[in-house]
C-alpha cells in the first residue's frame, strides 16, 4: 500500500506537504468525485471486510467503490500518513421511514484537526447527503455547500447533522412520487458523539449491513458517485443524474430506468466499475431517498 498509487487512483496531484484545510479539502474533493459510494458486493456473491489491506486493493487496485467503512477507512489511512490529526467516529443513522435514528451504530466517519479547530470528513454518505467540503465542527452554524446547506447541532454532547435542499425540478414527471425522491427540504441525516472509535468497533454491524434482511443495503443495489456539478446514482436499475443549482435555488433531477443488460455497461461508463462477479440489481420499494 502506498499513497502514490491512491492518489493516481483519485487522480490528486496537489501538494502532499501542507496539513492544512485547503490541501484536505482537495483531497477529500478527489476521492468523493473518483470513488463510489457502492455495496455491489453483497450483490455479487462478494463478501465486505475490513480488513485494510483488503480495503486498499478493492478502492486503489480494483477500482472499486464501498460504504463507509471502507471509504473512510482508506481515506482516514491516507490522512494519517499525510500527517493529519485524524481519527474515527461513530454515527446512528436517520431512518426517515420511521422517523428515528437507528439504534446501532453503523457509520463510520472521520474527525481532523487542524490548528486547533476539528472538522467532520465524511467520504462515505453517497447521493444528496455527501458533504463536498470537511465541516467545521461548530453547533448551530449554517454552511452552505454545492449539495446545499448542512447545519450541526450539539445537545448534551451528541452532535447531529442535518442538510437542507433545494427545490427539485423533475423533467420525467412519472418520477415526481418516486421513493427514491427526498420530500422533506430538511433532512436529518446521522446523530454521533466526540468519542473515538476504532475498525474493531464496526465488525458486527458490517456483517449484520450486508446479511441481515432488515438492511437497507440487501434490499437496496447502490451505486453513487459524485461530479463536478451535482451527482450520480445507480439504484437497482433506476439511474439518477442530478445537477446542483443548474436555476437560482432549483437542483435539476433526472431518472431513467434501465434494462438488465444496460445496468452493468452503465456501471462502466457511469461510475468506471468494473464487476468481476454477475451483478444481480435489487430495489425494494420504499428504503431509500436522494
């Protein structure tokens, strides 16, 4: 494993001596627009483990994607190398569906420091909720991105994090009801505490995300990658393609749905996947929104 080879991989090639919140930024900007967020492995007969090393060849070699545990992993490795004081944490995950936060903790994101003020990098979200810039971590402070503005608040020390949207413009109308469309402008998105977390503390839920026919990602085929302008998604066989702010205050959202034999040659052009096992395309109705 080496960081020359992660950043051909992210296509980075800025200053690799400055620890400052411009270099981050940059380097977090890389990754999120060259590496999925993606669980196509559970639909491939793959298995996701945590393991590093394992990690590393998937991303880096394999030119693959994963979840957060992969992705934040890898990108809090690459972090701490450059010299970063970086660590993890740990998040419950809003469930809109029933209107709670999940009970166990699934997310895995990173904290830096840099000059004496912390700030949240998360590379592994995925669609509208992907943060493009690391966030101060500060209670109360609006801070306006291109995906929208994303705002923490901090209640007897769990800190939460919500995004608030534009208005959307759909051009295939027979989507405007779809499920995979966020109807709140305000979204919670994930509640974490201060307290540092480990991979080893993420072993369980990685299992029970990837078995368990309550989870999201075995009810749900997820692709998603970010551009330079807004963001992809590939979700079962239903392609999204949304552009941030193309009119004053109006994201632009686009869906169309695939046939069998489009999906896997949509990964390669789309996300630049390349499966080694037969994807088999899942979506359940009613689990997930962009």
């Amino acid at each position: 494993m080496n960081l020359e080879e992660y950043f051909a991989r992210t296509g980075y090639k800025g200053s690799l001596e400055k620890q400052d919140l411009e270099t981050l930024t940059d380097i977090f900007q890389h990754h999120i627009r060259a590496v999925p967020f993606e669980n196509l492995s559970i639909h491939c007969g793959e298995k996701i483990t945590l393991e590093l090393e394992h990690v590393y060849n998937k991303i880096v070699r394999r030119k693959r994607g994963g979840w957060c545990m992969e992705n934040n992993q890898l990108l809090g490795w690459v972090l701490k190398r450059l010299g970063y004081d970086a660590s993890f944490l740990g998040a419950h995950v809003f469930n809109p569906h029933q209107n709670a936060y999940a009970t166990i903790m699934t997310h895995l994101l990173v904290k830096v420091v840099i000059d004496g003020k912390a700030y949240i990098v998360d590379g592994g979200f995925g669609v509208s909720y992907q943060m493009w810039q690391p966030m101060e971590l500060v209670s109360g402070k609006d801070q306006p991105q291109a995906p929208g503005i994303f705002r923490f608040t901090e209640k007897n020390a769990i800190w939460y994090l919500e995004k608030m949207r534009r208005k959307q413009y759909i051009p295939n109308q027979s989507f405007s009801n779809s499920d995979l469309l966020e109807k709140k402008e305000c979204r919670k998105v994930y509640m974490f505490s201060l307290e540092p977390r480990t991979v080893e503390d993420f072993r369980s839920q990685c299992t029970y995300l990837q078995t368990s026919p309550d989870s999201l990602f075995t009810k749900k085929s997820i692709c998603t990658l970010q551009t330079t302008d807004g963001f992809r998604a590939l979700i079962g066989w239903t392609l999204t393609e949304t552009t941030y702010n193309y009119k004053e205050n109006m994201d632009l959202v686009e869906f169309v749905t695939l046939e069998d034999e489009e999906v896997e040659k949509t990964l390669k052009e789309k996300f630049n996947v390349n499966l080694d096992r037969k994807l088999v395309p899942i979506n359940v109705k009613g689990f997930y929104t962009i």
